[in-house]
C-alpha cells in the first residue's frame, strides 16, 4: 500500500483524518487486483514527496489524474518526458512563455516545478484506466481538501492558482487574514482557456508576490 509522507503526516495531524486516508489507500489497492489503476504504485504522493510542508510557497490545484496509460505521475496537469503534451498543459507552458517573456519549459514533466516550492496537488489522488473520475466516490476530496486547508491557515504569504471551476470552489478553504494571494481563472483547457486564462498572467504576479521567489528557481 502507499506509503504517506511522514513530513505531511505530521504536519497535517490537526487537519487530516488518517482513518479516513486508510480506508481510501485500502479501496484503491482493491480496485489494483482487478484493473488497472493510475497513478502506478509509488506515485500517487509524488506531489507531497518533491515538496515538503517547509517548502510549499505556491499551490496549484488540480482535479483528477490523466487517466489513460503512461500520462499520470501524481503531479497535477504534469506527464513523463516523451509522453505527448496534454492540450491544458500546452496551454499553460504558452501562458507561462508569453506572461513571463521565455521560452516554453524543456520538459512536460513538472517535478523542478514541485521541487521549486509548487505543490501540485491533484484532489482525486488515484483514477481507474480510461474512466476519468472513477475514484471520485473514495472521498479523496475530503482528505486533500485538509491539505489545502492546513497550508492555508498554518502559514502566510502563499499563492494558490485556482484554475477553472473546480478548482476555484476552493477559495472558500483559504482564509482571508493569511496574507496570501489567490488567483483564479479559467481553466487551461481548450474549452476554456481563451475564456479568461491565456491573459491571466499568473506566474508573472506569483513572482512579483513572492519575489525574489521564480518559477526557475534562480533566486
């Protein structure tokens, strides 16, 4: 079964319901023994193990893992190196080289960005091969919900991106008094990302926010 980071453990003791947690590992380790299940085993904290509690400086919420094989790697909007670039997150590199005046990033693969202080977090940590929000009824939401939570009232001066709908339903997590910076938009999609993301400048203001924190970690 998974093994949780004991950093996280910790620091979510008044926050999280680790009962809760098991219960969900369990289910999904019964879904693995009749069917495929992404991420793999060993991936499906990789966002929580690239960025410790002490190093979180922005949280970018995502919702479900990519759920056909090869792509999911337990970081949001994130696939392996050689996998063909996901449509949203094609869109987020154009935002990303337009807003901040540089080339697209090199790799689809977003670990330098978790390893920089991004937690990128996905609300439904597990899927079922080739049925997108299939493990939605393990209450996953409940748990990760804690994660952002604790983030948000425990610490100060942090940037959550809020990307669509879904994610934006977040806000109401983040308290107002923590001096923190949320910035919601329209979620990369195809669908969607002319309707109020490509624009939105959000890694330029997070820089500006956290400076002299950057997205390349050259600070």
């Amino acid at each position: 079964m998974e093994v949780f980071p004991e950093v996280w453990r910790n620091y979510l003791a008044d926050f999280a319901d680790f009962d809760l947690l098991d219960d969900i590992l369990s289910a999904v380790e019964r879904e693995r023994t009749t069917t495929e299940v992404y991420p793999p085993r060993g991936a499906v904290f990789r966002a929580l193990d690239l960025t410790p509690p002490e190093k979180v400086r922005v949280v970018l919420i995502g919702q479900d893992p990519y759920h056909n094989p090869g792509e999911a790697q337990g970081l949001a909007f994130s696939v392996p190196d050689g996998v063909k670039t996901p449509p949203s997150l094609r869109n987020i590199f154009k935002e990303f080289a337009s807003d901040l005046n540089v080339p697209c990033p090199a790799s689809t693969d977003l670990g330098c960005w978790a390893k920089n202080g991004v937690l990128l977090l996905i609300s439904v940590l597990t899927v079922r091969k080739n049925a997108p929000g299939s493990h939605r009824k393990f209450n996953w939401e409940l748990f990760t919900d804690a994660i952002v939570r604790a983030v948000a009232c425990k610490e100060k001066h942090k940037v959550f991106l809020l990307w669509g709908n879904f994610a934006i339903a977040k806000k109401s997590l983040i308290p107002a008094d923590r001096d923190h910076l949320v910035l919601c938009a329209a979620h990369p999609s195809p669908l969607s990302a002319h309707r109020g993301f490509f624009g939105s400048a959000p890694f330029s203001q997070t820089e500006k926010f956290l400076d002299p924190w950057r997205w390349d970690g050259n600070f």
